[in-house]
C-alpha cells in the first residue's frame, strides 16, 4: 500500500508540474540590428531582440560565434555576408520560433 501512495503522489506532482506550462503562448522570434562604421571591418552590430512570448534567446552570428543573452552585441572582423539566426524559447522550451536575417560586412577598402 505505501509503494502505491508514493507512486500516486509522484504521478500527481508530474501532472502539476507539466500543467504549468500548458498554456503557454507560442513565441515569435523577431529582431533588428545596427552597426557601426557603415557596416565596414571591423564592424560592432548591436542586436535588438524583438521576440514575444520568450524566455530564453539562442544567437548564431554566421561566423560560428553565438549567445544566449536577450539582446546581443557582436563584432565582425572578416567582410562576407552572415546568416544571422535567433530562437526564442518558451519557459518550458517545449516551444520555440526562430528567424534568420542576412548581414553584409564590407571591406574597409571598399
């Protein structure tokens, strides 16, 4: 009887503690970006996170840097063009969105 009411109670605290997520919003992963000397090396792009419903942010930058702070701050030092990648995640991460956006860092001699 007591393995029984152990394993009702720990049945019981897994529903409670999945329930708390189940209403969560589904994000959406959005930003905007700025940077400095015309977007010229070395180039610092500041990155305004504008995603909703998030609560924990994943950055790649293209150039296999990356972050996981809510708005970042980067510095390109090659010129190319960068696939910049940002996922939102939920409380739980059981749900995430992402976005991608193209930024082109020119050469300064260009």
């Amino acid at each position: 009887m007591k393995i029984r009411n152990i394993s009702c109670a720990f049945v019981i605290f897994l529903l409670a503690s999945t329930a708390c997520y189940k209403n969560e919003a589904v994000p959406s992963a959005d930003f905007s970006y700025a940077g400095d000397n015309q977007f010229k090396i070395p180039c610092t792009v500041i990155y305004t996170n504008l995603s909703l419903n998030s609560f924990s942010w994943e950055w790649r930058f293209g150039d296999d840097s990356a972050s996981t702070f809510k708005d970042a701050v980067h510095t390109y030092t090659k010129p190319g063009t960068y696939a910049v990648y940002l996922r939102a995640y939920t409380q739980s991460r059981k749900e995430w969105a992402s976005q991608i956006k193209e930024i082109i860092i020119k050469d300064t001699l260009r």
